[in-house]
C-alpha cells in the first residue's frame, strides 16, 4: 500500500479465499471488485488499484464523498 491506495498485491491479499493456494489473477481481483461495489483503476503495469477509501465505501463503512449526489457531465 502506498499512502491511502490499495495496489494489486494489497487487492490480491484481500480477495484471495485460500492463503495456501497461488494469489488470485488480475481477472479474479477485477471481478471480485465488480461483486462488491469497489470501483478500480489500472496502474502503469496493468494491475488493479483502488483507494482505502472506496474500500471502505464498498464495505458500507466509509461516510460518503464530499461531492457524492452533485450533478456529473454525463447528467446534462
């Protein structure tokens, strides 16, 4: 983890339902991500990131974004 992000080896610690099985591929961790709600991003070597922050929000833990309800782009 580097400050408030969560790399991929962090996400595949997370997601991984064995620890004495291979960490999890990329595919696992994105669909793994897809199934709870955690928004992901893709760092310069083609893995998985995403913020403790979302994590939390994913977990329904985290109070909600400064901007969260404002209208986007999209919305016009």
């Amino acid at each position: 983890m580097i400050g408030p992000v969560l790399q991929f080896e962090d996400l595949q610690r997370i997601c991984q339902p064995d620890p004495d099985k291979p960490p999890p591929r990329r595919g696992t961790v994105e669909a793994w991500a897809k199934r709870i709600g955690l928004p992901i991003t893709y760092d310069s070597r083609g893995g998985v990131i995403t913020t403790v922050d979302a994590f939390n929000r994913a977990l329904g833990i985290g109070s909600p974004a400064a901007n969260d309800g404002m209208l986007g782009a999209e919305d016009l």
